[in-house]
C-alpha cells in the first residue's frame, strides 16, 4: 500500500462518476458493498447500487460514495476513520483494537509487538477487515505508515489512557 494509492494520477482530470469523490475531488478506491453495509449506521435501504468507493482525503467529510447516491458522511459510519481523524485514540487496527495513542506511546520493541502481534493475527485468519475497518483492507499499509513517518511519541499523561 502506498501513501498515495487514491490520489488521482497528475495532469489527468478523471471522469465524473469513475470513483472521484463528490466532497474533495480525489479519486477513491473501490470497497465491496459488504463494508459499506457493515459500516454505515444508516439505514441500508438508503444504500445505492455498487460499486462504492472510499475516499480517505483527511479534512473530506465523504467516507464513501457511488454514482447517483448521496454520499455518506463520517457522521454516518460506526467507525472513526483513521485517515480522516488525527484523534489520538482513534483505531489504526480495528481487528486487533490498536490505536494511533497505543501505538505512538509504545517504544521501540513495544511497536515491533504491535507489528507482530497484527501479522500474527493476520496469518492465523483471526482478521475481518474487509468487514470491521473503514477502508475495506488490511490495517498494516496504515500500521506500517504511522511506524514509518516516526509520528513524535506522546508523553504519557498528556492523553486519555486506554
């Protein structure tokens, strides 16, 4: 996974309709209709044909979206999307209930547990992202990203504990 997976390709303006998102302009990746039902905390008859995309623009109200339907707002789904949040206590790992605060105060063998325990995890079939994140993929483009950029450790008691 890349940092820039969703952004739309330079000098290339995409057509309406083919996955750009109605809030930010950006163009979204493609998420099965099952996370869509799974996340919105709307009603599912208010859903539109598939296919969906989600848009992971931080600052865009849109979390997903499809041709001829209204948007879904973050206000809409059950889940706090990492991409969207800069919240501390947001999930990065939904499966394996991982935070950015959790992660950001591990030290260094603390963050490779995280890693570990996510793959382990992962390879032990214990992961159901496609239902539980967001996004509709695996957590650990996000994991490996946030441990990539060295995001500062916060102080402990400078946030909520979880």
């Amino acid at each position: 996974m890349t940092d820039t997976c969703c952004a739309p390709v330079a000098g290339a303006a995409p057509a309406l309709g083919a996955g750009v998102c109605p809030g930010c302009g950006e163009r979204g990746r493609q998420v099965a209709l099952l996370t869509v039902q799974a996340q919105v905390a709307i009603s599912l008859r208010t859903l539109g044909a598939s296919p969906y995309h989600f848009c992971p623009t931080p600052g865009c109200e849109v979390v997903y979206f499809t041709a001829g339907s209204p948007p879904i707002l973050r206000g809409q789904v059950r889940e706090r999307v990492f991409q969207k949040e800069p919240a501390p206590d947001v999930l990065v790992c939904h499966c394996f209930r991982y935070s950015r605060v959790v992660i950001q105060r591990s030290d260094r063998a603390g963050r490779a547990a995280i890693l570990a325990d996510i793959v382990a995890g992962t390879r032990q079939g214990q992961c159901a992202c496609e239902l539980r994140n967001p996004q509709g993929s695996c957590c650990l483009g996000n994991v490996r990203t946030l441990l990539r950029i060295g995001e500062p450790i916060i102080e402990q008691g400078t946030e909520g504990s979880l």
